[in-house]
C-alpha cells in the first residue's frame, strides 16, 4: 500500500477527476456533501472553505494504492475501512470527504478529497504529510495483511507521466553505477555519460558537503527524494566501502602473485641449488667450467 498527496485550489477539477464514468468510478463513502450530483459536491467544498480563506489550496486528493497481489481480498468495505483507518492517522478528521475507486488500472486503488478547511473552519495540517504517509501506509499494510512490494524493481515505467518517469531513470542509473564506483569523480563521470548531471549543497559558506541533486531532462530531485538509499550520505558510505573492498581486493591478489613467485623460486632452487645469501653452485651446474689441476712441476734430470 502506498499513498500519493496532492494539494490544490480548485476542486471542479479534482471532483470531475474522481467520479468519472471512464473510470468506472464507484463512490464507497461520503461525509458532509450534497451527492445529487458533481456540481452540487463541488459547490459544498467551496462554501465550507470559503470559511477560512487563509488556506490558499483547500483541496486534498490522496490516492491509496493497493497490490494487484490483494485484488481479490480487497472488497469495497475492506477499502473502506482503510481509508477511514488512514485519514484517522493522518489527522483528516471532522471534514468533508469522499472516497471513490477506480477501475482504469491493474491494481486496486482509491482516490480520497478531502477539505482542508474542517467543518468547523481550522485548517487541518499538512505539516511533513508525506512522511507521516509513508509510516501510516507500512503500520496498515502490516496490520491488514496486505502484500509489502519489494520496491520500485515492481513498478511499471512505461506507464510513468514526467517527473516520475525522469526520476525512475535516474534511480536506474544509481542502482547501476553506485556499486562500480569508488569515488563521487568516477560516479558524476557515469552518470553525465547517461546524461545525468550530479549538485553538491554545501554547508553554509563552507567546503563540506551534505546534500547532493541529480538533474535530467529539465527535472531535479534530491538524492534522497530519487530513493532513501541514495541521499548523499548513504551514496558517499558505499563509495568509500567500495574504495576499502577494492583496495582489500588488489592487496590480496598481490600477496597471490608474491606467493606464486616464491613458489616458481622454490621449484628453481631446487633445479639449480639456489641457496640464500651464496648464489648458486656453479661447480655443480655447469662441470665443465671446473678448472683443471695443474700438474707438479719436477726438477732435476729424468731418468
């Protein structure tokens, strides 16, 4: 399960989104609307926000979507019931809401407007929403048994609209890259090649880096908004473990090559008596350079 927050000024074009006989739209639950029809649903978030015209993007549109793993599990109710779970934990309470679902996809989804102005006319908060819907979306998945994805490896790209597609492409390329590299140089070379440019945020007016951006196709994200796994901190600890394992790796294979010479030296000292510090025995390899033994002198007549 997984969640995608959008935040707008306009409800007409959220609400004629939704309920679309395309899409095959069937509304599951409601609170606080005039259903008669879309213009009457329209026209009650309007007078309710017109209550605090302070919020200058009233509209909330959450669309909850599901594996097609728990197709068939997931009746009308069961949906529902989780939606009125997530909004509960998100803090969308005490407001106009409808909750409609669509068929114009593999996967079970659902889409949810809200009014950001609760009926008593506060502002209902989207203070770090994003990630509170992430912490929510696990807790519900674990505690209605659905399917945990094993990541973005699931998703389909060629279904993607731009920024998604764009950011998918350079998840890609980290994926690829990251692991081959040992250093940020190696790293921005590889993914220029793939056509992606790499920013540094810096510290304050200092040298020291703590943010990185990859930009393509007119589209920037933050490292970490690419995938947790490649914020600039955790891409620069496996560029250094790549660096350490790569090291480890060349002084092992030289400490192989070592070995293997002294093996091949053993092998020939056996051949030629190499013995330390003396050299070899020329006298036993190479008899014939022997000198040979001068005979004796005599003096005196021979008889």
């Amino acid at each position: 399960m997984i969640a995608k927050i959008v935040k707008g000024k306009a409800f007409k074009g959220v609400v004629n989104y939704i309920i679309d006989e395309k899409k095959k739209t069937q509304i599951l639950d409601d609170d606080g609307l005039r259903m008669k029809s879309k213009s009457s649903v329209i026209q009650s978030f309007i007078t309710q926000a017109g209550m605090n015209s302070r919020v200058s993007k009233p509209v909330g549109h959450i669309s909850l979507d599901f594996s097609a793993q728990d197709k068939e599990r997931l009746s009308n109710r069961l949906m529902v019931q989780i939606a009125r779970d997530y909004m509960k934990r998100m803090g969308i309470t005490d407001t106009q809401y409808i909750i409609a679902r669509h068929f114009d996809r593999e996967h079970p989804h659902i889409h949810l407007v809200f009014n950001r102005v609760d009926n008593n006319g506060k502002t209902i908060s989207d203070s770090n929403d994003r990630y509170r819907s992430e912490e929510i979306c696990k807790e519900l998945t674990e505690k209605y048994g659905l399917y945990f994805a094993t990541g973005k490896e699931n998703v389909k790209e060629h279904r993607l609209k731009e920024p998604d597609k764009t950011k998918y492409e350079i998840y890609n390329a980290l994926k690829t890259f990251v692991p081959e590299c040992t250093n940020w140089k190696q790293l921005r070379a590889q993914l220029k090649n793939a056509g992606i440019e790499t920013e540094f945020k810096y510290k304050g007016n200092t040298a020291e880096m703590q943010g990185v951006k990859f930009q393509k196709n007119g589209y920037q994200f933050n490292g970490s908004k690419v995938d947790r796994m490649f914020s600039y901190s955790k891409i620069d600890f496996q560029l250094k473990l790549n660096a350490k394992q790569s090291i480890h790796q060349n002084q092992t294979q030289s400490a192989s090559v070592f070995t293997n010479i002294e093996s091949i030296g053993s092998v020939l000292g056996g051949l030629f008596n190499i013995q330390s510090g003396n050299g070899y025995n020329e006298d036993q390899v190479y008899p014939h350079r022997q000198p040979k033994k001068k005979k004796k002198r005599r003096y005196g007549r021979q008889m």
